[in-house]
C-alpha cells in the first residue's frame, strides 16, 4: 500500500504529536500532510520529524497566516481540501482542532481518523484563550464558527473509518458526527520496567509533586498553583505555553518552572515525585498522566473526561471533583495518611494501568483495524 498521514499542524509537540510519531514508526515509508511546519518552535524534539517527507499546504508560504493561524481558522477547509491524495491507497487523519480529516480522498482510497478531539471551539469546550472574553472578538467568532461547524460535520462524513482516542472522544464522535468509532488508546511512553527500590513516601525522597503541561488556560495550572501555595508543598511544573508569564506570577516559592526538558530528565524526576497531580477539564485521554503512572506514579486529577477511564479512585491515584484547591488539597491529604504498604500498592497499580497504553499495543491494534478494512 501506498500510505499517506496528515495531521493538523507541527509547531508544537504534545501528546497528538507523540501520536503521530508512533503512526510513522508503524508506517516509516509513508508521506506526511500538514498544514503548517516550524522545526525552530518544536524545541528538542525537532529530530523526531528531520527524516521524514513532509508536504506542508499552500499557508504555510504566507509568515503572517502560519503564525496567526487560530484568527484564520475559516481558511482551513481550503487548506486541507486543496491536497492531492489521488495517489494513496490509505490515508490515516491525525486530527484534532485543526480538522485534518477534512481531506478529500478518492473512492477506492480507504481514510482512517484517528481523532484525538474534535474543535473544542466549535463545541463550547473549554479552549486555550479565553476568546468570548472581547466583545468583537466574540462576534467575530461566532460568525466564522458557524459556517465551519457545519463544514466540521460535512467532512465527517468523508471519513471512512473513524478511531476515538478514549470512550470520552468515541461518545463525542457519535454525539456531533452521528458516527461510530473504535476506541485504541494512544501510545505512552513509559520505562521497560518500574522502578523497584522503595522509597518512604512521607520522607524527603519524595518531597515534591509533579505536572507536565502545555501551559494554557483550559489546563488549569491556577488549580495546583493555589494548592501548592496554600499547603507549602514543593511543585514542579515542565512544559512551556502563552499562560507561563502569568502562571509565574502567581507562584509562591515552593513552585518551580521547569520548561521544555528531556524525556530522560524528566524520567528521573518522575521517581522521586510523590504523585502527578492534573486538572485538566474534559481532557479527552490524557497522555501525561499515563506517563507518570508508567514511573510507578500516583495520580491526582480533576473528575473529568478521559481521566475517569484512567484513574481508579484510590487504586492508581485519587479524583478530586469540586474544581477548586480545596478538593485537590483533600486528596492530596488521603494519599499522605496512607501507609508505606498501601502507597507501594497504589505506585504498582499505576504501572499495571500504564502498561496497558505500551507502543506494541497500540501498533498491534492499528494493524489489525487497518488490515480489517482494508479485506
């Protein structure tokens, strides 16, 4: 078969894009789509993609669209229709905010999407900026989004096969699409094994909590900010994004910025953390949580969306469902009260879940679907 990926956008690297990584170590000889591609803002993981036969859109030539891209977001049917794909025998859609399954294949090309979300600002989700905020803004979007939600469910419909990312994102394909999907979860990057030595959770091995992050708004850093804040407990916070200035601000001295690290770099620090904590609302899977389980690491997160198939309430880690600090801190509090043989228990669940989300998993079920419609 001649294969063809396409995913929305490479100027950023987060859990979609780890995704894609995996899709083209499946499919190494395989051409890939985008609409938009800027090694310099992938940081330290610009090598994962030197290799590859990246074909970018016609937007991605205009500087001032490739950067402004959320404000020219009713330009994206143009973008993903204007690609030719006529040569493929299979096209696997990487798609999320950006609508990468809205390509347009020939008849006897199969398309698969993966979707890892469908456009949060089309459905009312929670977004990265808050752009209701401003009155013309507001207007502005509303106007454009109407017309691209109707062209959101047309392209749907194009898509022959649909992949949902977690039962959260199959309930909402079937919700605004009408269409059924199968869920295969992503793959997780996780050690070959966990570590073993046992460290005491109350002493000060295991002196600091954990989150990694794109720092934006429906994230919700604020959450943790003010727990850390509030008990004194050190946190460490990796990942970079548009809200780092004023989540710095905020911060209390026992809050720590890490930015972009390696992958090896952030592994040790997932041994000695006490637990990842997270508050994300309606994450539709959630990739770093996983990661952090696959470290032997307890979870704390907010009751919402993907989370719940993830964390069993005091199995692998905690729920906490009131979106205030308090809830967290109450959580937080049940995981210190437990004892070092009930700790030890709860760190090696969160490694039986993890491995459930192991590469080999995910390759073997993407073969499989894919071998299934295609005989």
């Amino acid at each position: 078969m001649k294969i063809a990926l396409v995913h929305d956008q490479l100027q950023e690297f987060g859990g979609a894009e780890r995704v894609l990584v995996a899709l083209h170590k499946i499919y190494p000889k395989a051409d890939v789509f985008t609409s938009f591609y800027n090694p310099a803002s992938l940081g330290i993981h610009k090598n994962e993609f030197k290799d590859w036969n990246i074909i970018t859109s016609w937007a991605d030539k205009a500087p001032f669209i490739k950067k402004l891209y959320s404000p020219f977001r009713f330009i994206t049917p143009w973008i993903w229709e204007s690609f030719d794909l006529s040569q493929y025998d299979l096209v696997i859609s990487s798609s999320g905010a950006y609508m990468s399954k809205g390509i347009i294949t020939k008849p006897n090309t199969v398309h698969i999407c993966y979707l890892h979300h469908q456009p949060r600002y089309l459905y009312y989700y929670e977004t990265a900026r808050e752009w209701q905020r401003y009155f013309p803004v507001k207007i502005y979007g509303h106007l454009i989004n109407h017309d691209l939600r109707i062209w959101d469910y047309i392209s749907s419909q194009r898509v022959n096969y649909f992949i949902a990312n977690s039962e959260e994102t199959k309930r909402r394909i079937e919700k605004f699409y009408r269409r059924e999907s199968v869920v295969i979860y992503p793959p997780v990057n996780i050690p070959q094994t966990m570590t073993t030595q046992v460290r005491p959770h109350s002493s000060s091995n295991h002196n600091y909590y954990i989150t990694v992050s794109r720092l934006a708004r429906a994230k919700h850093i604020e959450i943790l900010l003010n727990a850390a804040n509030k008990m004194k407990f050190n946190l460490k916070i990796i990942g970079s994004g548009r809200d780092e200035h004023y989540l710095k601000s905020i911060a209390g001295e026992t809050v720590e910025f890490l930015g972009n690290i390696s992958d090896d770099t952030l592994s040790m620090l997932y041994q000695n953390a006490r637990a990842f904590l997270f508050a994300s609302v309606d994450e539709e899977f959630g990739i770093a949580p996983i990661e952090a389980m696959g470290h032997g690491l307890p979870v704390i997160a907010y009751a919402s969306g993907g989370l719940k198939e993830t964390v069993k309430e005091g199995i692998n880690g905690y729920l906490f469902d009131k979106f205030d600090e308090d809830s967290l801190i109450g959580k937080i509090n049940e995981l210190t009260d437990l004892t070092e043989g009930k700790y030890e228990e709860m760190k090696k669940n969160a490694r039986l879940e993890a491995e459930k989300y192991s590469f080999g998993n995910f390759k073997r079920n993407i073969i499989n679907f894919v071998e299934n419609v295609k005989n």
